[in-house]
C-alpha cells in the first residue's frame, strides 16, 4: 500500500521536463514581447494617440 502513494521517479523527471519546456517557451514569449515593447516605443513614424482639436 505505501508503495502506490510514492511518486515513480520516472514520472517525476518527465514532469520536471516539461516544466523544464514550458518555463523555456515562456521565457521566449516574453523575451519577443519585450523587444517588440522596446521597438514600438522607438518609432516614431505613426502616432499613439492623434489630438483633432
């Protein structure tokens, strides 16, 4: 009976991969985010907000 609730060690090290992968992706995603952030804030060739009048 105890032996069930000890987690398998190689269900653990695939869980630890993917958690492993998704911080990689997430990382990225926001890397790609923050220098398109960088970017749009350095152009100047279409205004944020246009003042009519």
């Amino acid at each position: 009976m105890a032996d069930k609730s000890a987690p398998k060690p190689k269900a653990n090290s695939d869980r630890d991969a993917r958690l492993k992968a998704a911080l990689k992706a997430n990382m990225a995603k926001r890397k790609a985010q923050a220098r398109a952030r960088a970017q749009a804030g350095t152009t100047s060739g279409t205004p944020k907000e246009q003042n009519d009048g």
